[in-house]
C-alpha cells in the first residue's frame, strides 16, 4: 500500500538519501537518513555519505531547517559528504546553530577540512560526542541514546524516541470538579498547569491523559551483531539496519568487514519481536537488473524467508512514514 501524504502535516517520517555500502552506484548513493519529526520543516540527518547534500536537492528538507546530524561512525561513506554540506549551509546564509553528535574523530576532521579550505561557517556548530558515558541527547521533539555496535571502529546505533505525545481531555473528570469549557481546556491539553478563576489549580496531569505509545526507532550503523540491539528493542516499532550481504556472499568474503548479511538481521529480528524491518547498505555488487548477479531481490528472498513482520528494502528516495497507530508505510509527496 503506498499513498500520498500532505507535506505539512507533522509526523514521523524517513526519507533515504543513500543506501550502497562503501561505493555509491549509478542508482544508488552511500548513506544518509532523513528524519522527520516535529513538525513540516523539522528534521535530523543521520550519517552524511558524500553526496548527501547533492540528494537533498532532490527532496523538500532544507539545511537551514535541519536540527541536528547524527554520525554513527567515523568511515568515510558516512561521512564525507559533511563538509560540504557544512559549509553549503554556511553560504545560504544559515545562522542556527546546528549539533553534529558523533564519534570525536569526526569533530578533528571537520575542523582539519574547514581549516585547510580557507572556509569558514557562519553558524556555531555544536559537537555532542556519541561514545560518552551515559550519552543522551533531546530537544523539545525527540529523546536520543545510543547503543554500542560491532564494526571495525567505533560504530553506534541510535534510538530515537518522540516527546510530547498529545493530550486527551479527561472531560468527564473536568466537568465534575466544575472546570467549564474554555481556554482553561486549551492549556492543559497543551500540557500546562492552570490557576483557575477561582484560586484553584489544574494540574494537567490530572485532567488529561496520553492515550498512546511514543514511537520510537532504532537506526544502526554499521554492525555484524545484531543481537547487541536486544535490549534496546523494548517498545521499539522500528529498526532499520544493514544488510550488506546474502548469507552466501558474507562466507565468501569472510568475517574481516564486520557487516551484517540479510539472514543475521532477519532472525535477530524475528526473535526480537520488531514489528517493522527495514535494510539498508547494501553492497554495490548488488544490482537493481532482473538479469544481473547478484540481484537486489536475492537479500530481499533470504530476509522473507526468516523475518516474518513488515519488511522493507530501502531504495534511495524512498519515504516511509511511522503513523500513530505505530504502523510503518510507504508514502509518496505531492
């Protein structure tokens, strides 16, 4: 089922910006996650492949409305294109600061590129570093961790997981204790305390309610363990992960790039429980012609053939979108 969305209203929406491993190809780019949430033009970047900011060209996201990049792992397919789109926004005219979260040797290349450039930004770009202790990051959408991974750096995953559920009114309650229809109504469900006309206070928590489950997504770089992400998949609707290989194609290569093959993630999956899988890095050997070996769909065969929820191939461009009732859908914009 695919269906069209309007752009403005707000939600929880994944756009692919790459999704080759390594090399980018003639349809496919190296990796970058388009986040959206909390409103039409607020969103987050996780991993910037070169090229990144040529892809969002071809999107309707803004580096001037972009809230923060998160960078799973230092490789150079996750972030070469950083930069570049750095200082592009810089040349627009950005002024907002903008967080970059990720590994520190991300921070001393960003700074050995813009100095040996002759460039400069015009906006404070504020380092988080991912591989802290007890590491945590939020703003006024979105409450971020990270998990460990298994890469051949230092590699995280991160959870992102939505604040600020709406309000119901609890009209009965309301009505009882004589709090009458008004913009008394409005504040609590806007999640405030109100003092009342009459001296009283109404506390929110008491005269509204959260009727449903945050959504809350896993987006893995890269990994050979997908097991590490167990705990983290409590209460998770989404996890998106690498699949770089078919099993057979993995026995070949051999253990040494420590990715992740299709089957793996498939029975990490399944026996998680993870209600909606989508995969992503493939290899660049893979390809998108019926006739070509190896094919594209050969990944997609061996995941089915284990996972038995609701399972994507990611395709660059493609946008899902995870609604309220924690379904994950395949959108088109208008």
């Amino acid at each position: 089922e695919r269906r069209h969305v309007n752009p403005k209203r707000p939600g929880m929406e994944f756009t692919f910006l790459g999704t080759s491993a390594g090399t980018p190809t003639k349809s496919r780019n190296v990796t970058g996650l388009a986040l959206s949430h909390g409103g039409p033009k607020h969103w987050y970047l996780i991993d910037c492949g070169e090229g990144t900011q040529h892809q969002l060209l071809r999107t309707h996201h803004s580096v001037m409305q972009l809230q923060a990049i998160f960078i799973t792992h230092i490789h150079g397919d996750h972030t070469f294109g950083l930069p570049g789109l750095l200082t592009s926004a810089s040349m627009l005219g950005r002024t907002a600061p903008l967080y970059l979260v990720a590994p520190r040797p991300v921070k001393t290349f960003i700074e050995a590129a813009i100095g040996n450039s002759d460039s400069s930004l015009s906006f404070e770009l504020r380092f988080v570093d991912s591989e802290a202790e007890n590491f945590h990051w939020e703003d006024d959408s979105l409450s971020v961790t990270a998990v460990p991974l298994s890469h051949r750096v230092s590699c995280r995953a991160f959870v992102f997981t939505e604040k600020n559920l709406e309000r119901q009114l609890v009209r009965d309650r309301l009505e009882a204790d004589g709090i009458e229809a008004g913009p008394a109504w409005g504040r609590l469900q806007q999640g405030d305390d109100v003092v009342l006309e009459d001296g009283r206070l109404a506390r929110c928590d008491d005269y509204t309610r959260i009727a449903r489950k945050p959504r809350k997504v896993i987006v893995a770089g890269d990994n050979d363990q997908p097991d590490l992400l167990l705990a983290a998949c409590t209460g998770v609707q989404v996890v998106i992960h690498e699949a770089t290989y078919t099993q057979e194609v993995s026995d070949r290569v051999g253990p040494w790039p420590q990715h992740s093959s299709a089957a793996q993630v498939a029975r990490f999956a399944e026996a998680a429980g993870v209600p909606n899988l989508v995969l992503t890095h493939f290899s660049s050997r893979y390809q998108f012609n019926p006739d070509a070996y190896p094919h594209i769909g050969e990944i997609e065969s061996e995941a089915k053939g284990i996972y038995r929820g609701n399972l994507y191939l990611a395709k660059d461009f493609a946008c899902y979108e995870l609604n309220r009732d924690l379904m994950l859908k395949p959108i088109e914009r208008l």
